[in-house]
C-alpha cells in the first residue's frame, strides 16, 4: 500500500486562542518586570508580553486541508457563545514550587463560559477533524515564563521559595473582555516564534 508522505507545506503549526487586550499585556509586563528583580538572574525565560495568548487547544500540525473545517468549528462554536469577562489574578508555577518550569498567571471570572467554550471546541474538532483535546482538565492561565532548561535536572529550591514568597502578592492584573476568539499560525524562529492570525469568530 502507497503512503503519501506528509511535507512541511501540507501542515501549518497552529492553536486556538483568545488574544490579550492592551492593558492585560501591560499588566503582564509589569509584573514580569517585577519578578526579574526578585529572581536570580538568567533563570527564567520570559516570554514576550506581545506574545502572551490564553491558548484554549493547541492543534499541533494542522494540515492545510483542514483549515477551512476549522474555520466553520471556530464561527459555529463562538456563534453559540455569549462575550464574557474574566480577570487576570494570582501568581503560580508549574508542577510545583520545588522543580518550577512553568510560571504562570491565573484567571478568574467567568471561567464556566470559558469552560463550555473550550469543552464545545474540543468536542467539533474530535468529531470533524479527528484532533484529540488535552485528556487533563482544562486549567486556564498565561504562561509568562519558563525555568531555563539547565536548572531543571535538580530542584531549584532557591528559585521556588522566590517565587512562592510572590503567589499571595499577585492580585488583579487587568480584566479581559472576550468577544472573539482566533485560529493563530505559530512559526517557531530563532529569535522567538512569529504569530499570525489565521481566522477569527466573533462571540455571540
């Protein structure tokens, strides 16, 4: 039996996401700011503000032919759903403070619509495109930086504790209205990934 092979130009790298308002970025870069005086200094790579997405599936490569389908998933599902607030707040990393990689900024507000969103999305995209969502909880937040790869083979006890002395001083960063959200190409380049918007739904 004959296997076309797949080829880089029949897949685009891409995700699911709501973009950030102006103030939400603004926010996020002030308490980056904030954080790198804390903690030692070359741990963490911090991720541009104007990068920052609140990614709800991330599609890996997805092939071109499919965008179209997508397309109708993002306008049906956002058709179904109400605009809704939710806030920017608190402060934690991931798996936990004493190996930190991941370090993140929560949301809060009107998590249910974000919820049934996501859960609505993944269940179009499973049945028309046969994409397998995150079989983990869905777990909202903004990833705004990562433990450099050299500290992670120990525990980083120092950069933890740092950290953690922070989780309980991080209130509400900015309030997020949500009335779109967007299917985003994610070219990863030396000197940081480049995104394009690929299409995008209204809410409501």
């Amino acid at each position: 039996m004959n296997m076309q092979k797949k080829t880089p130009h029949d897949t685009v790298r891409a995700f699911i996401a709501i973009e950030l308002s102006e103030d939400a970025r603004q926010g996020l870069a002030m308490l980056q700011d904030r954080l790198r005086g804390i903690l030692p200094p070359d741990t963490v790579r911090w991720a541009a503000a104007t990068n920052i997405h609140l990614t709800l599936h991330f599609l890996g490569d997805l092939r071109r032919n499919h965008l179209e389908t997508v397309e109708r998933i993002l306008l049906d599902a956002a058709g179904r759903s109400s605009p809704f607030s939710l806030t920017l707040a608190g402060l934690g990393c991931f798996p936990n403070p004493r190996r930190p990689r991941i370090v993140w900024v929560g949301i809060s507000g009107e998590t249910e619509a974000l919820r049934l969103l996501q859960k609505r999305l993944g269940k179009d995209l499973k049945k028309n495109i046969g994409f397998h969502p995150e079989p983990r909880p869905f777990s909202p937040h903004l990833t705004i930086g990562r433990v450099k790869k050299a500290l992670r083979t120990q525990p980083s006890v120092r950069l933890g504790s740092l950290l953690e002395q922070q989780f309980d001083t991080v209130g509400d960063l900015a309030v997020l209205k949500v009335d779109k959200i967007l299917l985003i190409q994610s070219d990863l380049r030396p000197d940081g990934p480049v995104y394009t918007s690929l299409a995008q739904a209204e809410l409501g």
